[in-house]
C-alpha cells in the first residue's frame, strides 16, 4: 500500500484534524518521529484496516471526537486552558477507536482498548473526555463506570471529568454533577465510580467502561466483570490506559502479551485496539533517545526533557527510583527474571522447507516433556546438521478439553496450531500413557533415535515398560544442573542461525520462557504464570542435553581477506 499520500506535510499542531492520525503513523513507519516496534506495529496495523476489505475509515465521526476535546479543559504547568490541543498521538488513537468502521454493520470496530502509556502521558485527560462523549453519543439511558480495586481509585478519574465539567461553559449546560455521580438529564445518563468490592455492576449495560489502574490489579475478576457486561447494546467500549507496574503474574502483563501476539499478527482480535509504548528489548534505558518510544509525547515537550533527566540521574543511584524509572517512565514491567529468546532471532531461524519425511531413517536425538494434566506434552526430535547445528521437529500433544477451557487467545493458537498440523488434538481430558508408549514406539520404528530422554518423574512407568522392549530410554531429571547447558546451548544455536525448525507452537513457548539464573550462574527455563506454555521449548533443552553435536566447521581467516603478494 502507498502512503505517501498521508503524509500531509502542511499541518500543524494548531491543526487539530482527523488527518493527523494518518500523518501520526506515516511519520512513525518512515522514521520522521522516534517510536518503538509496537507503536511502529500499530501504526502498520491502522494502514492494513484502512485498506481492508471489512473495514473503512470514517472521516466524519474520527473528526467529531477530535472537535469534541476541544471542549475540554486541560491544565498544565499549574494554568487551566479552556480547552484541548490534541498531541499526534492522541489524536492517533481516538481516530482509530471512532474512526474504524464494519463495512457490513457499519458499527466500530475496537470494543475494547488497552493503551500503556508512560506518566503524564494525559491518561486522564483522554479517559475523561472519551467517557463524557459516549454517554453524549450513546443512546437512551447510557451508563459510564470507572473502575478500580478500590473505590478511592476508581473516583480519581470520575473526579477529573467532574473537574473537566466544571470548567467548561458548554458541558455544565449538557451534564449535573452530583456527589456521587454525574448525570446526562436529557438522556437520563449517568457515571458513577465503582469497586472491585461492589456489586453495582452486576446486571448493568454500561456504554462504556474505564479500567483504571489497571497495572495494579493481580487477578482478572474485576476485568471479567466489566468484560461480561460488553456485548449487550451497539458500540460499546471498555477502555485500559495505563502504565506498566510491578505486578509481573497481573492483569496487565497479560493484556501486554496479548497485545504483541496481535500486533505481530500471530492470532486475530480485531475488536481489540492496543498501543503500547514502551522502550524496546535491549535498548540502553539511559540514553535519551529511547526515551521518546515510551514518552510519546516528549517530541511535543511533554513531559518536560529536563524533569526526565533529572529522574535518570536520580534513578541512577537509587534502586528505588530506578524501579519507578523503568515501570513510570520507560514504560515497561519490572521483573525479578530475565527475558530469554530474542524473538526475531528465533523467527529467523525458521525454515518453512523442512519436511519430516527427509529425515525418516535418519539418527537422532528425542527429548519429551509430558504434561502432567490437561497441558501441551512435547516430542522434540533432533537431527544433527553438518554446520554443527541441528534441524528440529516438534510433535506437540493437547487434549481437546483444555483448548475448550483455554483462555479466547489460547483457544486460537491452539486452533491455529492444529490446522496447521503443529498442535495434535486427542479427545478427552487427559493424554493417557498408552498412547504415548504407541506414539514412542512408532518414532523407534520411523526413525533411529540414539537416546529418548524423558523426566523420570513423570514417565517412569512408562519408560520401564518400553526399555524392556530394548527402545533406548534416558531418565533426564529437569534439575538446574541439567538443564543449564543445553539452554545456554540453545541460545547460542539461535543466536548462529544454526537452528532450524518449523513450527508456530515452538515460537509461541519461547515467547513465554524465562531464564532464571542462580548464585553459581547456572541457568534453569521458567515461565512468568502457569497458563503460559513452555513445553516445545523444555522438550528442546532435553534432546539437546543428550545430543552430540557436529563439530563446527572452522573458517579460514585468509579465505575472508586478500592475499598480499610481496
């Protein structure tokens, strides 16, 4: 797609048009503003659906919600304004939230919405004034609710669209505020604060909902209350602006997660808008450059390049404020563990013409990690190359009742996985062992496995039943001492391209693998929370652990230079 044509190099700030959400993301995919790789995503994202064959931009509706802040008050540097001058980005987001259309219903396409966004990033300047015009635009009797886990929380939004009210000539003439909520009297509209304690949600039909704070929040209770309540009237939204926490097992590392496997176009959720604006993995959290991915609004002066560096100093010597920096100002989750796997460093070792059927009667190496329950068990088996690397096929088994029970983006990796023959479905609730022992033994058969290793302390018996039929089992303990080699062994295969594999379940476990390092510097792979899988990846680490590898081939250093001839 050409878009050049959004450029538009005549506008200004002072131009507040629907016209600069395209310009927002023009100048983020052509480098002209500084942007991280999911702003750049979302950006790529806003030009696939204006291009789309279901969906289409309205240019009207993305104006009117533009025209609308400029009803509302902002205050800054201690002076209230009298009304809103929308940053690029801001006006980025609105416009594709009420800008995108269904061209079959012609209703909205985002529903939902989660935007991390860095302090003083106006979160609640954009909260408030979305939530004053959808109870303006919705219909009879609209409901508006901010929520939190306590009610104190949730009225600090609700207080900032009452300030927001009372300031303004033209919205004291539309809505009341009371002490407790704020009415629309014409339509009988209201908006109220509300708790996670409380039950005044139960039965509602909210127009829109606002989670608030939502990086503070641990579990999804609060979240499944609000999202319950969606889908009942036309154009309903539920609205998360926030920033990044400390909470790494939360609402919010989830909701992060899930927005990266969208952007990158991994599973489909076209109902769901994401911006998130974070440093990017590796960059150098002192160097001001990286400041304006998380700070979006820094290009602007907003927040203030002189206060930033100021915190970095400070952030600097204090473990403290370091943390804040990371979580307020860069944008990004602060963990007790370290990420492991460089996902485009992954990605560019998959091999899309690798075919199992090359390698039948071939030697290898066969690592298994078995589920203990309704979890994903993993075959890895391992073909040593002669670079000194190795190709790897991946046989991953689920029972059919845990992608029912799975979370809604779960279900489509795993549905996605099966069509594309990287995820086998068994019926029931559990994978039995009889059918793992015919499985291993058809492998035996296909192929020449030298060792099939396996965690003695969940397939024992099954092991002891298949040695006696001389197939070569291994007990492998999943201990640190075992496993530290052949992670870091896996790392540096990747890292070389000397990897290969080809399957999407193998991506979706690195995504959620950690490496967790102890006192000695030995090295063992986890996960953050228990619904992440991992399982391709351990069964990986266990083949490698007794693998014997080719010898690398060395390079002839003159072979790489001129010869010179004396």
């Amino acid at each position: 797609m050409d878009i050049a044509k959004y450029a538009y190099p005549e506008l200004t700030l002072k131009d507040q048009t629907f016209k600069w959400c395209h310009r927002y993301a023009y100048d983020v995919l052509n480098g002209l503003i500084p942007a991280g790789k999911w702003v750049k995503l979302a950006a790529e994202r806003h030009f696939r659906d204006i291009n789309s064959e279901n969906w289409y931009f309205d240019e009207e509706s993305a104006q009117e919600i533009v025209d609308f802040f400029g009803f509302i008050p902002c205050k800054m540097d201690n002076v209230v304004y009298p009304s809103t001058t929308l940053l690029p980005w801001q006006i980025f987001m609105l416009c594709c939230l009420f800008g995108m259309k269904s061209k079959e219903d012609g209703l909205l396409k985002y529903n939902y919405c989660y935007a991390q966004i860095a302090r003083k990033g106006g979160k609640s300047t954009l909260s408030g004034g979305i939530t004053l015009f959808k109870l303006i635009k919705g219909g009879y009797a609209p409901q508006a609710f901010s929520a939190a886990t306590t009610r104190e929380q949730a009225a600090i939004l609700w207080n900032a669209a009452k300030i927001m009210i009372s300031q303004s000539p033209k919205l004291r003439t539309i809505f009341k505020v009371l002490q407790n909520e704020i009415r629309l009297p014409h339509k009988q509209g209201i908006f109220r604060p509300v708790a996670s304690q409380s039950h005044t949600l139960d039965g509602k039909e909210p127009t829109i909902s606002i989670l608030d704070e939502a990086h503070a929040i641990v579990d999804r209770n609060l979240y499944e209350v609000l999202e319950s309540a969606m889908g009942t009237i036309p154009d309903q939204l539920f609205l998360i602006i926030t920033t990044a926490g400390f909470i790494l097992d939360g609402l919010c590392t989830q909701l992060n997660r899930d927005g990266k496997a969208v952007l990158e176009q991994q599973v489909n959720q076209d109902s769901y808008f994401y911006l998130i604006a974070e440093i990017d993995e590796g960059d150098d959290p002192w160097l001001e450059e990286n400041w304006y991915k998380a700070n979006l609004g820094m290009a602007h002066g907003l927040p203030n390049i002189k206060t930033l560096r100021a915190q970095a100093e400070m952030a600097k010597i204090s473990v403290e404020k370091k943390a804040g920096w990371y979580t307020k100002r860069l944008n990004i989750f602060v963990t007790g563990t370290d990420s492991w796997l460089d996902m485009d460093e992954v990605k560019a070792c998959r091999d899309k013409s690798l075919n199992i059927d090359d390698f039948r009667g071939k030697e290898c190496y066969i690592g298994i990690d078995k589920s203990q329950k309704n979890d994903i068990t993993s075959f890895a088996l391992l073909f040593p190359t002669p670079d000194g690397g190795c190709s790897v096929f991946l046989r991953n088994y689920l029972p059919e009742y845990a992608v029912q029970n799975a979370s809604v983006l779960q279900q489509q990796i795993y549905k996605k996985s099966a069509a594309l023959g990287n995820l086998i479905l068994i019926p029931g609730k559990t994978i039995r062992d009889e059918y793992l022992i015919e499985e291993i033994r058809r492998l035996n058969k296909e192929f020449k496995p030298k060792v099939i290793a396996f965690d003695p302390w969940k397939m024992g018996e099954i092991a002891e039943d298949l040695e006696f039929e001389s197939v070569p089992m291994l007990g492998m303990g999943q201990m640190m001492s075992n496993m530290s080699e052949p992670s870091t062994k896996l790392e540096a295969l990747i890292k070389e391209n000397r990897f290969k594999y080809d399957c999407n379940i193998f991506e979706y476990c690195a995504t959620n693998a950690i490496l967790k390092v102890n006192g000695q510097g030995n090295v063992r792979i986890e996960k953050e929370v228990y619904q992440n899988k991992i399982d391709a990846i351990v069964a990986t680490v266990i083949a490698l652990s007794c693998a014997t590898l080719n010898k690398a081939p060395e390079i002839n250093p003159y072979l790489s230079r001129p010869v010179l001839v004396f």
